[in-house]
C-alpha cells in the first residue's frame, strides 16, 4: 500500500436533528463532482462514510430533467486500513475501526459443485470469500441508462483504495486514475420522472459501505414537476439509512410478539394455484435442509439488529413507543402548506412501513397515503392513466424494502396539531431479523395559513394524456418466462455436500455457522439454466441468464420469483422497472410498476428430521411482467437487495443481446 496518498475526504458530523438536503441540478446536462469520504458517525467512536461534493454539508440530491445527460465524476479517497486481499470483515472492522481479527484477515478456502444429499437433489455449491480492500464503484439504483461500461456498470467498473499498491483491475477508458472514473449517464425524454438514488455496489462491500452512509438520492424531473410548482407545491428528499444496533448502545424500541402476519408484512401463501408449464413446488429442491427456524420462533423473527437514520440524524428510540415528542426529530411547514415527500429506504438491510398519524385535540388518527409515484415510476393505472393511490395503510401496509422509494402528499397540519411519519412494526419471517416501530419524525406548522382555500385537486396534478409505456407489457405473450429460486442453506451443509478444491481447511478458514445465499434459475421455457447447479455469483463467470431481442426493438418476458426461505427477500433487477402481476399484490386491480419487489417467504412446516425446528414448505412467489429493450444491451446483475444477502452470493448476472 501507498503511503503518500492524500488524506481520505473528510464527511460532516452527523446532524442531532432533521435537516433538509442539499441539491445540484441545472437547466439541462448536470455535472457533479463526488469524493467517497470518511467521518465521524453516529454515536461513540464510530466512522462513517459519506459522498462529498465540495463543502455542502451531505451527499447531495442530483435533480436534472428528461432527455439530458448526467455525469458524475467520483473518486474513492478512502484508503485500504486491513491487509492485501483479505475477506471481508464486518462493518465494525471494515475501516478506522478495531483491528482486524485473524478470522477475517483470511479467506476462506473456495469450493466446487459436488452431488446433493443424494441423487434427487440439485448439487448446491458453497460461496466464494469476497475481499476487503477499499474498492468501491457506483450504482444509480432505478434508472433506466446504459449498462455498458463508463455508464451503469457494476461488473467493471472499478475505484481502487487511494493507497492501494497492488495488482490494478482493467482500466476503463472514462478512468481518470485507478481511484477516479467518470460515469455518464444519458436520460431519456420519456424516462420517469420522479425519486431514484445512488450507492456503492462494489460486490463483497455493498454491505458495509452502504451501511456506513454511502448513498444519496437522484431526482428525475418533468412536467409534474412544472405543475406542482405552479400550484406552490415544494418537494422534499428523505433518506431512511440504518447502522448497527451496537454503534448506539441505550434504549430500542421492543418487538411485539402478538403482531399477526397479515399487518405489516409479507404474508406466506396458501397453496398457490398451478401452471401448466411448471410446478408449483421444484422436487428437487432440498427444503429440508434449508436454513429453518426454532418452531417456537414467530414470524416477527430475531432481535433486532439495526437503527435508523433520516437525512443523517438519529432517529431516537425508547423502551415504549411511541417515544415522547422530544426525543423525535423535528420538522416544520408552513401553515397550510402542501409537500410531495420522496422517500427512499436507502437502508443495507432493514425494511420501513411508513404511515401518517395526526395528533390533534387529545386524538389520534391514522391518514391515508397519497401516493404519487413509487420506485420512482408515476402511478399509471393498467390502461397507462395517470393516478393518484389513496392507500389506507391499516388495511394494506405499505411496505418499502431496501432500495424501495415512495413519493406521496402531505399536508402540514392544523395550528396545535402534530403530524408524525411512523414505520410500524414489519413482520418479515421467523428467519429475518426483527424490525420494530419506529416514530420517524415530528411535523409542526407555524404562522398563519397563507389561504384559506382548499388544496388543489388531485386531477389538477395529473396529465390528461395517456401513456402506453408500460401498459404494453400486459397486452402481450411473453417471449419466454423463466422461473428462479431464492435458496439459504447453512454452511456446514453445503460443505459437507461439495468437494474441496485444495484441503483439507486450516484453522479460521472455514466458519460452519454462517450461511450460504443462493438466487438460481430452475426453468425457463427457453431451455436455458440446465441442468440446474446451485451456486453462488461469481463476477468473472458467463452470464446465467441470455435476453434475445431476436433483431426486435425489444422482448417482452414473464418472471416467477420463488421464495423457498423462511424470510422475506426483496428482488432487484438492474435498469428497468417491472409490473408486478401477481394478482394479491394488485392495488385497486392495477399492477404495480417497480425495480424491486418483496418475495413472501415460505410457509412453514414441522421438520421431519429436526426436532423443534420449522423448515420451508409451500414456496412464496411473484410474477413479474419485463421489457427488455436493445438500450439494455449488455451485462448487468439482478438480486436480492438485503446486501448482506448480495453480498454472500444472492446475485445472478443476464446479458441482453441485440441479434
């Protein structure tokens, strides 16, 4: 390692209270400038990461409008603090933290495909170590860009640790230096409009550099952003982010055990009705084996394990909630006032149910979200009308994933009144860890209404044109449809069932008690993924799925997404936005449009081989209808964005191909 690097960038003290963001933006092509820095963060003795974009105070909201260019010139200040080529450690040893421990300081040995538990089963592979050394790269999560590289490449893409003095990656033709690379990303006229975000994706340190506060947001605007103005309705950009429980040791807010599934949660299914092109359930998917659970587990799942934070602040817990106002982050709005609020849940691997709650005159009372758009995609009904959701979220929560975004309207509330932004209790399978309700923030009005009059109406929001963009993948058959599995098997079961390359292990090279992550193809009416091997992502390997446009504009596909876990997971795909069709996720008979969606986990069953442990039985499942357009031409990634899962191997890569 380099020992004359410059000194990493230095990111602001965390804010004690709610701030608003920052911006950039400009009337046409924007350019921004990013430092991936290091700081102070929350709590005692703790670090974090930040993007620096001159001496504005946090990562900057990027605003630009369709049918112009972005460009974003990063460069990774950080500097490699654990020795060359070592796996990666967890958060608290990842960087100017503790030193690193001898167990992490050592890959793991690598593994290759043996039999399964016997000839019925798929061969499962073990995971690979990922290394620790200060590399990152840039994502920009939801936008529909190039995945070439020197646009939204995660795969080649590559910023070396400021001191870093080994072996270089391929250098990039947008690459100004080993740690400095230049990104640039073309808009389309008709891209949505509306809340998108960066992060770092570099494979094996998603986790960690994400959870340490290496994200921002992304605003793409148009003419309903010309319309809200014009009826004096501001914006403002929310970033829920989460950290470890142990940074803030103190008082959290406790789990409640009664919580049924069906609020705030995923909810398993029944026996879902059959295809004639596939079975419901894959027989050669070992479930027994799957990571289960104590039978006397509930479905709320473990401790929880993360805090949160908004715009940077600490969102404050206590051992009853809802904790009293002043320990709750404090907003204001003018009297009378109207807001578009963009939230996204930038969090590693922490799941929000947002809702509002009025407090007025000694009552409370639960108000409806008017939601506007969400994963960044305006709502469009399944004729491609414009809409607004009014969703009662004591009737069907809304649940926003990692990487979820939802923009809704708000009203300041009434002068002695209090608004509260909630997340309530999430319910994500006995598996997951648990995420208990947290009071966000506190809203009060100051001054006098500045009119009397009402709001204005909803329809006064809304385009009166009709757009077809993605009202066309329901009109068509799809080209091909492919089913996928998310799988989790304990590590010293899928050891024992592979074979080692070099061995037998050394001491520290092999931990029985972690957990192997898989996202597979089963089928596909293609022909492609067989026979089917369950493995993890490995970045240099051919792509596991191949998207033929056949000489076409674009091709249309259908996706099942099976869930054969006990824990809810959230499924990205790179570069589009997707329908979700899956008939109980359908509000008001529409079929929502979004780039990441929850996948139910299974429905449990008693062990047969396991006393007192629960183990998957019926699979929870999606259908998503994709367009694939020769702009995605390519190699780009899909998976599960609980990047600890990522992480560890939930990732596939797909190449689409122009023929």
């Amino acid at each position: 390692m380099r020992a004359d690097s410059p000194a990493p960038a230095v990111c602001t003290a965390p804010p004690t209270d709610y701030q608003s963001l920052p911006s950039v933006t400009g009337p046409g092509d924007v350019k921004v400038d990013l430092d991936l820095g290091i700081g102070p963060g929350v709590g005692v003795d703790n670090t974090s990461l930040c993007f620096r974009n001159g001496s504005l105070p946090a990562a900057p909201v990027i605003r630009i409008k369709q049918g112009n260019r972005l460009t974003i010139h990063l460069t990774n200040t950080l500097w490699n603090s654990g020795p060359d080529n070592t796996e990666n450690c967890d958060i608290e040893n990842y960087v100017g933290g503790p030193p690193v421990s001898k167990t992490c300081s050592q890959p793991e040995q690598g593994f290759k495909a043996g039999p399964g538990p016997n000839g019925s089963f798929y061969p499962i592979q073990t995971n690979i170590p990922h290394l620790s050394d200060g590399t990152t790269n840039l994502h920009v999560h939801g936008l529909e860009v190039s995945p070439q590289p020197c646009s939204d490449n995660v795969l080649q893409s590559v910023l070396v640790a400021a001191n870093w003095n080994g072996p270089l990656p391929a250098q990039l033709t947008c690459q100004n230096a080993p740690n400095e690379l230049t990104y640039s990303y073309d808009i389309a006229p008709n891209h949505p409009t509306g809340l998108y975000f960066y992060h770092t994706h570099m494979h094996g340190q998603a986790l960690a550099q994400t959870m340490m506060g290496a994200s921002g947001a992304i605003v793409i605007e148009g003419e309903d952003d010309v319309r809200r103005e014009k009826l004096g309705i501001s914006d403002d950009v929310m970033i829920v982010r989460d950290i470890p429980s142990a940074y803030v040791p103190g008082e959290t807010t406790p789990l409640v055990p009664a919580v049924k599934l069906a609020a705030a949660s995923v909810t398993p299914p029944a026996a879902p009705a059959g295809r004639n092109w596939f079975p419901t359930v894959d027989p050669r998917i070992d479930r027994e084996n799957i990571a289960g659970c104590p039978a006397d587990l509930p479905d709320v799942g473990g401790p929880a394990v993360t805090r949160l934070t908004l715009n940077g602040a600490l969102v404050n817990e206590t051992a009853a909630f809802p904790p009293p106002d002043d320990k709750v982050l404090v907003k204001t709005m003018a009297a009378g006032e109207r807001q578009l609020w963009r939230l996204v849940n930038a969090s590693a691997q922490t799941y929000i149910s947002p809702q509002l709650v009025l407090s007025q005159n000694g009552k409370t009372s639960i108000l409806p979200l008017e939601i506007v758009a969400l994963d960044g995609a305006p709502v469009y009904d399944n004729e491609g009308h414009r809409r607004i959701d009014r969703v009662d979220t004591t009737k069907k929560p809304l649940l926003l994933a990692t990487a979820n975004r939802v923009e809704f309207l708000v009203d300041a509330p009434p002068p002695g009144a209090t608004l509260y932004l909630d997340t309530t209790q999430v319910t994500p399978g006995c598996a997951a860890d648990g995420i208990p309700a947290r009071r966000l923030l506190r809203v009060v009005s100051t001054g006098a209404p500045a009119s009397t009059s009402a709001p204005p109406d909803a329809a006064a929001l809304l385009p009166a044109t009709q757009d077809p963009t993605y009202a066309h993948m329901l009109d068509v058959e799809p080209a091909v449809k492919r089913v996928f599995a998310f799988m989790e098997y304990p590590r010293g079961f899928t050891v024992s069932k592979s074979q080692w390359i070099v061995g037998p292990p050394g001491k520290g090279q092999f931990n029985p008690n972690s957990t192997d992550f898989f996202l597979t193809m089963i089928q596909s009416t293609d022909g492609q993924g067989q026979p089917v091997a369950i493995r993890p992502f490995v970045p240099d390997s051919p792509p596991d799925v191949v998207v033929h446009l056949k000489g076409k504009d674009s091709a249309v596909e259908e996706w099942t997404i099976q869930n054969y876990t006990l824990e809810v997971h959230p499924f990205h795909m790179h570069q589009m936005h997707f329908r979700d069709v899956t008939e109980a996720d359908a509000i008001d008979g529409r079929a929502p449009i979004l780039d990441t969606i929850n996948i139910p986990p299974a429905s449990r069953r008693a062990s047969s081989s396991q006393p007192g442990v629960d183990t998957p039985d019926l699979p929870g499942e999606v259908r998503l209808r994709m367009k694939f357009t020769r702009e995605m031409v390519g190699d780009f990634v899909f998976h599960c964005h609980i990047l600890a899962h990522e992480d560890k191997g939930m990732m596939q890569k797909i190449r689409v191909v122009a023929d």
